[in-house]
C-alpha cells in the first residue's frame, strides 16, 4: 500500500509535499521520498523511514522548485530496500520522474520485454520503474513517429499505450521536465486519486485527506482511466484514456484509508458506521449475550460504535494502543508478544464483563488470538469477536501486502474452525453484500481478496510467480 501526492504551485512545493505525505503516512511506513525539479534540474531524497524521521530540515531546504511528486511506501513488489524507494526518475528520452500507488501484475513479462524490445534495463524490484520506462519509451516513439505538434496529445496517447500493456492497479503521478505534471488512474480505478485546485496551485494525492491538510476547498476524483495533465502554463487537459468498469478497492473504505477521507464519492466514515449496522444484524441473530463493544484500536472504532449504538449496548474504549510503536527490529517476532507492546487492557472496563471485540478484519487469526487471550486475562467473562469484513480468501495482485493464499486462516476453515483457533466464545463476520450495502450498493467494486473475483486478467502462472516473488 502507498501514497502518493504531486502538487504543481506557484511557489516552492517542498513543505505542501512534506505536510500532504504526513496526512498520507498512514498508507506507508517503510520508505518516504520526494523529487522537486527547478531550472532543468530534479532534486531528489528517497529512503527508509517514515515522513518526521527520515527527511531532516537541511534536505527539504535542498529541495527546491515549484513542482514535484512525493510518495509514502509500503512495499508489495520488491522488499523494501532503500533502492525501492520511490519516486523514481529517467533522463531518457525526457527527464521524467514518478511514483505511483498500486501493483503491476504482469511486472515480470514487462521487465522482460522493455530489456529485449526497447533496451531499457529495469535495475530495482520497484514496479513504478517499469511504469515510468514504458510511458518514457512510448512518448519518444510518439513524439518522432507523430504528425501531432500538439504536446498534450502525444502525451495522452503514450498513457494509452501504458494502458494498453500494464495490467494491475495503478493512480500515478510523474513529471516530465519542461512540461509540467500528469496524472492517471486505471482503467478500472482500483486504488484511489483525487485532483484538487486553488488558484494556480493544483494537486493530485490519494487521498482526500491530503488536500484538506493543504487547504484545497475544490477537489475531485482522478476517474478510471483518466489522464490530467498540467502545463508549465498551468492549463488543465483531461481524457479518459480508457473506459473498463470501475472497480474501486472496496478495503480502502474498510480498513485502509482514514475515515476522515471520501473516495469516489464515498465518505469512508459513513462506510465504516454501516459496516456497524450491519454486523448488528448478524450479531443479533446469535442471541448472545453482550455487556460492552471494544473496538481493536484504530480501524475499528467507527464500526464498533454504530455496532454497539445498534444493539443498544455501551462501547467502551477497553483496550489503548501504544501509538509510539512501531515496527522496529528490537521487537520480538512473535504475535503475543507484539500485542502485548502494542495494545494493553484497561481492566475495569472488561472485568466480569461479556466483551465483543471488532476489528477489522482476520488475516492469519496470530493477532485475533493474541488480542483475545489479552482480553481474557484481564478478566473477562466471555470474548465475542466480530470481524467488519468478509473473511479473507485470496491473495491481493493490486497493491496490498497480502502475500499468499496460505496466509489466510480462512482459506482452509471453516467459521466454527477459525472460532476455535483464534479462542472466541463466539466469531460473527460481515457478509461480502453486508460490505457491499455499507459502501455504496450501486456501485461495483473489487472485493477480490474474499471471493477471488478479480477485476483484471489473472492467469495462474502469473499468480505462482507473484506468490513465489513474494515469498522469495
Ligand atoms: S483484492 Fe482486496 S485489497 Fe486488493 S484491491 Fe481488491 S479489494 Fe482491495
């Protein structure tokens, strides 16, 4: 998962980008970087680290310009070297840089054919770098085989031809030098972008989060497919490049993004508080007995508010979570542990009670089981656990560390096994149609992580090579 943000202003664009990053930080904790360009030149400073630590003051003051991309990592495709880092920039045959958010499925065909077709050597795990040689490739054949003077043009027909070869999840950003700034989502629009302006300062990021933090009143989505570009003249030019069903990622409003965002029309809030709702229902049809909803810090909170609002039961903030935390190599790997230095219980709100625990969604069961022992030990008469999302099958190809279909405890297992394995009194999930009714039931969406439905061309080979680079 990652964020991107790319702001073209009218003044130095180092501290909007820094401030944006920040507001998406929570899509990536594991690489940081921002490129800025100015006078011919790109200034660039990527790697390991989250946005406050890893950039010091001397190297936003090194960044100058008044354009430039910005991205948040959390690797999917390559490890997470410091080399993974995006953006990423080429000087052949235009200095263009990029980042991008999302997952190339077909990464390793288009790494081969772009070194045996266009001489281009792909040196990083990173998927963005064959993104941004292909459109580099393809918008120099277009520039010298076209008729067009028009530059916009030509620009557009280069992401036709991304489009036409990339298949995966894709919202990008890039600059080409001397030109100005582009944007564009795929076909189907599975990961998010928004575009928003303020005079003749404009801005793409994934998020609208991003843009509230920076002040932009005016925004609106990047749709599927679309291409905006903006000149050094700070014309606007959009085009939807090429039309597919849109299918947003429907885990985005889940667990993803922060609530305070709308995606696609779709506050994510409002998501999360019907997620609640309907749960309700399928917690009341078990008639069990519950005398206080704590949600598992943060995602949860929202559903387990309206849950607990539906069943008429008090919710209680029953377990803190240490928010200074975070992945570090002193950690030890077991889940116990980890949960244990993450989250602790505040006793007199779970002692002698019924609890309902909701999170948002099982991956494995380590965490469940580790959260719900911690839960029991501090006393609790009986742990229910309810899960805001479907459970989760399949492997996501789009840019979700997910790795492989044996990470899922549900893969193999039914609810009554899981219900055992993770130690619950009670496991009640939320359906594939519950999600469906909480986000938008008008829309379509890729929820291809719980029933396998895939929104773009998966063969099973490609699937064993993503699997076996994802586990090598
Ligand atoms: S597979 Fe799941 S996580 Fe991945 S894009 Fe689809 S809904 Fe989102």
């Amino acid at each position: 998962m990652c964020g991107v943000i790319g702001i073209y202003g009218d003044k130095e664009v180092t501290p909007a980008l820094w401030l944006g990053l920040i507001g998406l930080q929570h899509r990536g904790q594991d690489t940081a970087g921002i490129v800025t360009y100015e006078d011919g030149r790109f200034y660039l400073k990527k790697g390991k680290g989250t946005v406050q630590n890893f950039f010091t003051s001397k190297d936003l003051k090194r960044l100058i310009g008044d354009v430039g991309i910005a991205q948040v990592r959390y690797p999917t495709i390559g490890g997470g070297d410091p080399e993974d880092a995006q953006p990423f920039y080429t000087n052949s045959p235009f200095g263009i840089a990029m980042a991008h958010n999302g997952n190339v499925v077909n990464y390793q065909e288009l790494k081969k054919w772009l070194l045996h077709e266009r001489r281009r050597h792909i040196n990083t795990s990173n998927d963005v770098e064959v993104i941004l040689n292909l459109f580099a490739s393809e918008l120099g054949r277009v520039r010298q085989s076209s008729l067009l003077q028009d530059k916009v043009n030509t620009i557009f027909e280069a992401v036709e031809k991304v489009m036409e070869k990339v298949n995966g999840s894709y919202s990008c950003v890039c600059f080409i030098a001397g030109e100005g700034l582009l944007a564009f989502r795929d076909p189907h629009g599975i990961k998010p972008l928004k575009f928003g302006w303020e005079g003749k300062n404009f801005c793409f990021a994934s998020e609208s989060v991003a843009l509230d933090t920076l002040g932009y009143s005016e925004m609106r989505d990047v749709k599927p497919g679309e291409a905006i570009f903006i000149d050094i003249n700070k014309k606007v030019s959009s085009k939807i490049i090429k039309k597919a069903a849109p299918r947003h990622c429907i885990f985005e409003y889940i667990y993803f993004a922060r609530p305070d965002s709308i995606m696609d029309d779709v506050w994510v809030y409002e998501s999360r508080f019907k997620l609640g709702e309907e749960l309700a229902k399928k917690v009341k049809a078990r008639r069990i007995k519950i005398d206080v909803v704590i949600p598992i810090p943060d995602t949860a909170r929202t559903t387990a508010l309206s849950l607990a609002q539906a069943l008429g039961v008090p919710y209680r903030e029953g377990l803190i979570k240490n928010r200074y935390i975070g992945r570090t190599f002193i950690m030890p790997r077991e889940g116990r542990k980890i949960v244990q230095h993450k989250l602790n219980p505040v006793r007199c709100e779970i002692e002698g009670k019924r609890v309902l625990l909701v999170d948002d969604s099982i991956v494995r069961g380590s965490t469940s089981r580790a959260i719900l022992s911690l839960v029991r030990k501090a006393g609790a008469k009986a742990v229910y656990f309810a899960s805001s999302s479907a459970p989760l099958k399949y492997p996501c190809f789009y840019g979700i560390d997910m790795q492989t279909r044996q990470d899922f405890v549900a893969i193999d297992k039914s609810v009554s096994e899981i219900q055992k394995e993770i130690g619950a009194d009670a496991l009640i999930y939320q359906s594939i149609e519950g999600m469906l009714r909480s986000v938008n039931p008008d829309k379509s969406y890729c929820t291809a992580c719980f029933n396998g439905d895939y929104p773009t061309r998966i063969s099973p080979e490609e699937i064993k090579q993503i699997e076996e680079d994802r586990m090598s």
